[in-house]
C-alpha cells in the first residue's frame, strides 16, 4: 500500500527536478510516518533473518519473529551500544563478508575507533540522501568541506566529496591542518557559498583571517561534531554574513541523521533512513515527546549491517510535532544536541553541569575558539582544570578563565558556598592545539574514577 510513496520520496531524493520537490514537500506528514514504521519492521525482519547473534540476542529478550509488526516491539528489543562497535562488529553483519567493501570509523574522539562495514549500495545510498541535503540550500553552486583528513578511518572527507559530486556542485577538500592563510584564500579564490566544517574551527577562521570574513561570499556554514550556543551563532553569522546551520552526524549514520533547514528551527530526522527513539539514559525507558534523553536510533535502509537501537549517548527531545515547517518539509524534527550522557557531570554535593552551560561561559570569551574541561579528584574536593585554545596568553585571559568557570551556576555553588570544588589549572594553548589529530576536542573529560594523569 505505502510502496507508491516510498518510490516517490527515494525518486526524490535522487531526483534534481523541482516539480518532484514541490510534490514532496505536500505529501501529508502522517505518510511520512507510516512509511518509515513500515520500513522499520522490513528492517528488523530482515535483521533476524540475516543475523544470527542479533536473532539469538532478541530471543533471550523474549522477543519471537511474530512480534516484529510494529514499532511497539522495540522497547523489547535489547539495546546495541558503541562497544559493540569496537570489539564485535562482524555480530551484526548481515551479508557475506565479501560484499562487505567499505569501511568507516568514527573519529575516535571517545574512545577506541567504531567500525562499521558497508556494501556498495549502502554508500551508494548514503552519499544520495547527503547531495540532497545539499541541494536543499538555495543558491549554493561551490561547497568546501575543512575537516581532518589524515585518518584513514575517518569517513567524513570521502562522504563529503562524494555527496558534493551527487549534488551536483563543485566541491573541494581542504584538511584543517593547513595554514589559515591558505584556507581562506581557498574560500576566496574558488567563490565557495557552503563550507561544512565544526564550530570551533569555523570560529578559529573567522578570528585568523587576514580579511574580513564576511568579504567572502558564503552563504551557509553548516556544522556538527560539538555543540555550541545560540549566542555563537548569532556571532558567527554576523562575522560571515551567512547562516550557520546545525547537522547532527556520525560515524554510525554514516555522516548523516538530522539537519536544520535554512528556517533554523530544530533539526529534520532523515525518516526515511533512520527511527529515533528518546530514552531515559539511566533506566533506557522511552520517554514522553518533549522530554530530553538520549537519542537511540535505528538504520532503516542498510543492507550489510544495519543498526537496531543504537545508543548514541547524545541528548537532545523531539520538538512538537504542530504544524509542517516553513521549509515545507514532511520531517519531523528533534531539539539541538545538548550534549552526551558521558559528557554531562556531577560535581560537588551532586550538581549536575551540561556542555552547553560551559560552552556559553568559555567559548564568549574574546579570542577563545575550543577548550577542554577536566574534572579530577583531591580528597573530596573535586578539582577543575581548564584549557583553552587562543592566540592570547594566559596573563591575558587567566581572570577570564576563571570568571568563566564562575558563571556556570554548579561550578560556582560547588566552589564558593559547598567547598566541594577548587579550580585547578588554567592553561592557553595555540588554536588548534586540542584537536590536533583528532577531527574534533572532546571538550569535557572526567578522571575522577582513574586519577590524575
């Protein structure tokens, strides 16, 4: 019955025709949703049939094939996670290992390197949903991606280039070790109207370039892999004279979930491709439409290992279904990520600090464009350490620093009324420094179980 719309909407994503747009961006929200359910069962179908270690997974979960009719099973359906990933990815295939051609990692920022192995048709398919994203942004003829290429498992920069190809427009590569001064220039030169990189590293251009940046002509600055604030954006888009747009990615989506739109409000689901659920991070309940929690996600249109309940660790809610965005667009859409469940603390007598609490505090300080915040522990005082990247020294910044630290009410309360927090070290290194081999800083990191290092 839905096989009419699931050709329509694949037709559309592959399809560079706007008549086809415009009819897509009419079909009823409530198809959307029906397809993707019945896309959900095919794929849990066709897990149990393929693989034998999910099969036995859900079995001893008291889940039988008879139940794989709607998306009311999941909840049933054991969670996978990223150590998963790491130590037995081949539990998942669900293809011969010679149809396995592709490999992608994640960039490791976490910990150990997640791999996920795909067919040629799940590439395929994957650089088609990205051009189209692409080609949703009017007006862009030239795109850039800047992001870290040394790593020979980091599949952003190939995803990229192949999406930019797809899409249809000129694209380049430009690895973010360069010198600013090239990289500019390369914005300049080549007349670039998109420029996908991460926040931070956007914002180091916007401060290093030796020409005013909103000079340049982009259109659009489409970022993801750390979270940032809305004052950013404000910032950023002023400096640049474009719109800075939120995508949410990874390795495990193949570089693409959810993005806004150029109406920037809240992030479309890739429907078609991917079902989110939001959980309780501690207990794994589903939650209410609204409430915050962990986003767990299922792939529906991989063929060589596709996902079933992915814990992403990421927070974020679904936004109010209400009425269809400005945009047109028949998805639904989910809140800016938060932060992760292994990035947000307890501190103190039980405080909790989120990353976008500290990014607002850090990152509005002149001249800083990533830092990383450590948490150790001295006795029953917890200690705090902060690094930032700037061009500036610390005799300039280390009373910002610590004010900084001082406006994120947790951190304050902890220090100044509980004495259960001391502030440790304040540190400035050279832009780019924290994530030097690495496509992104882990921005917030926790020893207080292993010790100082």
């Amino acid at each position: 019955m839905l096989g009419w719309l699931y050709v329509t909407l694949e037709r559309w994503v592959c399809a560079r025709s706007s008549r086809l747009d415009r009819f897509c961006r009419r079909i009823p929200r409530g198809y959307v949703q029906r397809l993707s359910e019945a896309k959900l069962v095919r794929t849990l179908r066709y897990a149990w049939r393929r693989s034998p270690a999910q099969r036995e997974r859900w079995r001893n979960a008291g889940v039988k094939f008879r139940d794989l009719r709607s998306a009311n099973v999941l909840r049933h359906i054991p969670f996978m996670t990223g150590s998963d990933l790491v130590e037995r990815p081949e539990a998942f295939f669900c293809v011969p290992e010679d149809e396995l051609i592709h490999m992608v990692g994640s960039s490791g920022t976490t910990g150990a390197h997640k791999r996920i192995f795909l067919t040629q048709e799940d590439l395929e398919h994957q650089v088609c949903m990205l051009g189209a994203l692409v080609r949703r942004f009017p007006g862009v003829k030239r795109a850039a991606a800047m992001l870290l290429l040394d790593d020979p498992s980091w599949c952003a920069g190939t995803i990229a280039r192949r999406s930019f190809e797809e899409a249809r427009v000129f694209g380049l590569l430009a690895n973010t070790s360069r010198d600013i001064h090239d990289q500019v220039e390369l914005l300049r030169n080549y007349h670039i109207d998109l420029l996908m990189s991460t926040p931070a590293y956007v914002h180091r251009l916007a401060l290093e370039s030796h020409v005013p940046v909103s000079e340049l002509g982009l259109k659009y600055l489409m970022v993801g892999g750390q979270s940032f604030t809305e004052t950013f954006r404000a910032e950023m888009e002023a400096a640049w004279g474009a719109k800075l747009i939120n995508s949410y990615a990874s390795a495990e989506t193949l570089c693409g979930l959810a993005s806004e739109c150029p109406v920037q409000d809240g992030l479309h689901v890739a429907e078609g491709d991917h079902w989110l659920e939001i959980v309780d991070p501690t207990t794994g309940e589903v939650l209410d439409e609204g409430d915050e929690g962990e986003i767990v996600m299922t792939t529906l249109s991989r063929r060589g290992m596709p996902l079933v309940r992915y814990r992403t660790k990421d927070l974020a809610s679904f936004l109010p279904r209400g009425e269809r965005c400005a945009c047109g667009m028949p998805l639904r859409k989910i809140s800016r990520i938060r932060g992760r469940t292994d990035d947000m603390l307890i501190i103190g007598t039980g405080n909790n600090v989120y990353p976008d609490e500290v990014d607002a505090a850090v990152l509005a300080i002149p001249g800083v464009t990533d830092y990383q915040l450590t948490v150790e522990k001295d006795g029953y005082r917890d200690v705090v350490h902060l690094v930032v990247e700037s061009s500036d020294g610390l005799d300039t910044l280390k009373s910002a620093l610590f004010d900084a630290l001082m406006q994120v009410n947790s951190i304050r309360v902890s220090h100044d009324h509980t004495k259960t927090l001391t502030v440790g070290r304040l540190e400035v290194v050279r832009p780019g420094e924290l994530s030097q081999g690495r496509p992104k800083t882990r921005r917030i990191v926790d020893r207080r179980a292993t010790g100082p290092s």
